[in-house]
C-alpha cells in the first residue's frame, strides 16, 4: 500500500470535502437526468394526445359509474 492515505492525495490538507462535494454534484447530476427524462415522457405523451382526434377525447368512460353497496348510489 502507498504511504499516504486515499484522502490527503498529495497535500497536507485533507480532501475529503472535495471528495464530499464530487458525491454531492453526481447525485445532482443523477437526479437532473431522472428530471428531464420524466419532462421528456410528459411532453411525449401530451405531443400524442394533440394528434388524436377529438372525438376519441369525448368518448364515454370505459368502467360503469361507481355504486355504493346494498344498491344505493353514491352521491346520495
């Protein structure tokens, strides 16, 4: 093994909040890549939804209304 440690590279003064400081910014960075591709999925699918026709935005629902049980409606 050398005879400094890992931290010192080299100087008196111990790096190690440089070392903390290039963690920091990578996870920085990982994070603003998981951001602009989630803004890049939304923008994909809002470019999809613009070139559908309208009549598929006004179609009715796929699933039947909710019923409370016993028979009785929800919104009574």
């Amino acid at each position: 093994m050398s005879e400094q440690e890992w931290y010192l590279e080299g100087r008196q003064k111990p790096s190690l909040r440089a070392w903390a400081f290039s963690q920091m910014a990578l996870g920085a960075a990982y994070a603003g890549c998981v951001l602009v591709a989630i803004m890049a999925f939304m923008m994909i699918l809002y470019a999809v939804g613009t070139i559908l026709p309208e009549a598929s935005k006004e179609a009715p629902a796929p699933m039947p209304p909710i019923e409370a049980p016993f028979g009785r409606q929800a919104d009574q």
